[in-house]
C-alpha cells in the first residue's frame, strides 16, 4: 500500500502511529506529498487535495484520516483501535472527532498566515480558532482520555498535542499543564509517538 502524507501533517501521523502499533507500517510505503502543489498526483487520488491518502494493493484510493485508520482496523482484524463494544466506541470517535477539530483549527491558523496576504488577515477570526484549540483542551484535562488500550481517540488526541507542540498555536503546556503527563503516558504505551515525531 502507498500513503500519500508529509512529514509534519498531523492527520497523516495518526495513520503511522496507528499502522506501526498495529504492525501494518511495512505494508505502506509512505509518498511524500505537497498539497500545495498543483502538479502533485495527490488531486487525482482525492478530488479534496488533502492528505493523508491511502491507496491499497487493489487500487482504491481511500480518504480521509478516519476512514484510512476504519481500514488499518478491518486489516488488523477488528476491535483493535476501535473498539466493537458500543459505550467504547462512542466514547473513542467522539474523542477522535474531538480531536480532529482542534488539529482542523490549529492547521487554519497556520494556512491564515501562510496562504492569504498580511494585508487580508482577520486577527478575530485567527482568535476564533485559538478559542476552538483552547475549549478542546480544557475539556480534554478537565476528563483525561483513559490511556487503557490505545484507540484511534487517544492516538488522534496525542498528534494533536504534538501539532501544537510542533507550530505553537497555542502554549499548550503552559496552560493545560494537566495534559503533559498524559502526553507522556501515551508515549510510554507505544515507540510510534516518538518515532513520528515532525521536524
Ligand atoms: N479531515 C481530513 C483533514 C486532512 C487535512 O486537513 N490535511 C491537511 C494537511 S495536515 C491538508 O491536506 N491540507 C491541504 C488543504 O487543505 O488543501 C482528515 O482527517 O484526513
């Protein structure tokens, strides 16, 4: 399998970290992609030209982050990083989902300072989405995530705080110190976190 990514994409970290705890990374050849390209193939695999995308053996090319790590848990037989037990599962991508928002809103501050003029940017709506990162990790410390069988909750919760960790959004650390120790938790759990790490 291939998977279009880069080094720094959040939503792509959460496919290598899930693949490498599930076993499945020597399976996937990673293609480093820029989505800011319009050369790049990346738009004809997904109309969207977001990554991550994955493409099996067979051809399909499957998008995005959520439905990618749906497959890499049908592949690993099932009930591996989302759980079939139904409180479990709600719990899980309700998480994930969560999560996803606040690295939505984090890549939105970084594309408002890379992609529109000096001149067109609108502080107030920069702030609003600091405001969505900030309300999602007061509600992640004020209920830790529970750290027992990773899940595609916790490890899309662990690329957020490392996306922030990685451009600065926001001093998470600073203000949400609760969350370091489960950052680190999580990183004890499994060498993938590590091993991704952005640069
Ligand atoms: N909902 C998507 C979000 C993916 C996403 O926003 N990817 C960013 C890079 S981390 C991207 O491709 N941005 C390019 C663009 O929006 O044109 C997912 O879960 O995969």
């Amino acid at each position: 399998m291939r998977l279009r990514s880069s080094g720094p994409s959040p939503f792509g970290r959460k496919i290598k970290i899930a693949a490498r705890h599930l076993g499945l990374m020597d399976r996937i050849e990673v293609i480093a992609t820029s989505t800011e390209d319009p050369a790049d193939p990346v738009r004809s695999d997904n109309p969207l030209g977001k990554i991550p995308v994955l493409i099996l053996d067979d051809g399909r090319t499957v998008y995005d982050s959520r439905v990618i790590l749906e497959t890499l848990d049908h592949m690993a037989g099932g009930d591996a990083i989302i759980p079939k037990d139904w409180d479990a599962r709600l719990a899980a991508l309700t998480l994930q989902a969560l999560a996803d928002g606040i690295m939505d809103a984090s890549i939105l501050v970084i594309y408002e300072a890379r992609m529109r003029p000096a001149e067109l940017h609108h502080e107030p709506w920069v702030e609003r989405q600091r405001d969505k990162i900030r309300r999602g990790l007061a509600a992640l410390q004020a209920t830790p995530p529970d750290l027992g069988k990773l899940n595609v909750g916790t490890i899309t919760t662990a690329c957020a705080l490392g996306y922030l960790d990685f451009r600065k959004q926001v001093d998470w650390r600073k203000d949400y110190p609760g969350l370091i120790g489960w950052l680190d938790a999580f990183r004890a759990k499994t060498g993938a976190y590590d091993e991704t790490t952005p640069h």
